[in-house]
C-alpha cells in the first residue's frame, strides 16, 4: 500500500547542530509539506514543493530548509538548531486539495 | 488574513450521543474544506471533505455541514464511541492557494464510556 513516512520518529539534538528530518511517499504524489505543530498554534506550514526543484517558503520557514531531488523525498533540514525549533513536525503529500499526513517526528533541541 | 477557527477547543460527550463540531471561516475564496482527525501521538488522518458548491456531505457516521452564507462548517459524528476520541482540525484551501491548506487551532473531542 501507498504511503509516507517520516523518520527519525523521535530526535534529540543539541542547539546549534544541523538536523535533517526525511519525509518518504510513496504515492507518487507532486506536492509535499511541512508543517509544525506546537500548543497553542496548531499547524503552520514551513516548506512546501509543488514538484521536483520546486521549493516555496511558507509561514515560518526561518531557520529551515528544504530541497527536492526527486518526487517521492522532501527531506527538512535545520540549519543550526535552536531550542524555539523543538517542536513535533508532520510531512505531508497531496496530488490535488486533499492531503495525507506522515506520522509526524518529535524534535527536542536542548 | 485568511484563517480558519473554531468556536469550541473542548467538547465532552457520552458514548452513544452524536457529537457536533464547529468551525469558522474567514477566506470567502475558499472552495474546499477538509476535516482530520489526530489521536495521541499520531499524524492527522483524513476524515471527510466538501467543496463549495455542496452544503452536505455524509460519509460513514460522519457528516460535514457548509453554510456559505456565514463561512461556516459543522462535523457531525454518530452515535459517538470512546475511539472518536481525538482532536479534530478542520482546514480550507482555495483561491490563489493552490493546493495550501489553513488549518484551525483544533477541538479536543472526549468521549466518556
């Protein structure tokens, strides 16, 4: 069955390291996101990618970055993390409105 | 700005009553509406959606009810059980957001056996 995963499921990092979480589908899917989601603020998109080398920046993508190589990865990068980015991040795929989620990874910067 | 809100963060309910969530729209641009259903420790999962040019859609013990007039959505849950238990984002996209979703700060659903 078609999918998308996410992985690490879970991360601990310390502040100024550079992260990269993986987001995998595998529905073939032209658009992915991501997003995070923190109490109090619900979901808040950070990158998405309509495409293959097609990267666009969303509400709170400062400190993150995302490149797309292929249809199937969007891999989200933290340049030097920061303790405001822990946080737990969900990918998601769409190949019209209707997206499906990843089961999301937990992100403690310390 | 565009946003999408709900009236309700908490709703309580007893197994077998019919649950109703609401949820608010600003964007009179937005065609299509999404709600998802996330349980503990998971990612939002795909619950039921409707476009604009309907004002009801029912699916398996779930309906979605739009009023366009006051940018309005309800989910109604049947008969409700202890595993509707989650909270519940609705979400909306259209206009120049292709493919963007808004999403709402979400409703807690507690179901009490």
């Amino acid at each position: 069955d078609a999918e998308i995963t996410q992985s690490p499921r879970h991360k601990i990092t310390e502040t100024g390291r550079q992260v990269t979480l993986a987001c995998h589908q595998t529905w073939n899917h032209n658009n992915m996101f991501w997003y995070r989601q923190d109490l109090g603020h619900g979901l808040r998109l950070i990158h998405y990618s309509y495409g293959v080398q097609d990267t666009n920046k969303g509400e709170v993508s400062d400190g993150y970055s995302v490149s797309r190589s292929n249809t199937e990865d969007l891999p989200l990068t933290l340049e030097s993390a920061a303790s405001s980015q822990t946080s737990v991040y969900f990918c998601a795929s769409s190949d019209s409105d209707t997206q499906y989620f990843g089961p999301g990874t937990r992100l403690t910067v310390l | 700005g565009e946003s999408v809100g709900l009236h309700l963060p908490t709703l309580s309910v007893q197994e077998g009553d019919n649950s109703i969530i609401n949820c608010a729209y600003s964007n009179s641009a937005s065609d299509y509406f999404i709600w998802y259903k996330q349980e503990s420790g998971k990612g939002p999962q795909f619950i039921i959606d409707i476009r604009s040019n309907m004002d009801k859609r029912q699916g398996q013990r779930v309906t979605v009810l739009l009023n366009k007039t006051v940018k309005h959505l309800s989910l109604q849950i049947a008969a409700t059980q202890p595993g509707d238990s989650a909270v519940y984002f609705c979400a909306d996209a259209g206009g120049t957001s292709y493919g963007k979703l808004t999403f709402g700060q979400g409703t807690i659903l507690t179901v009490h056996p």
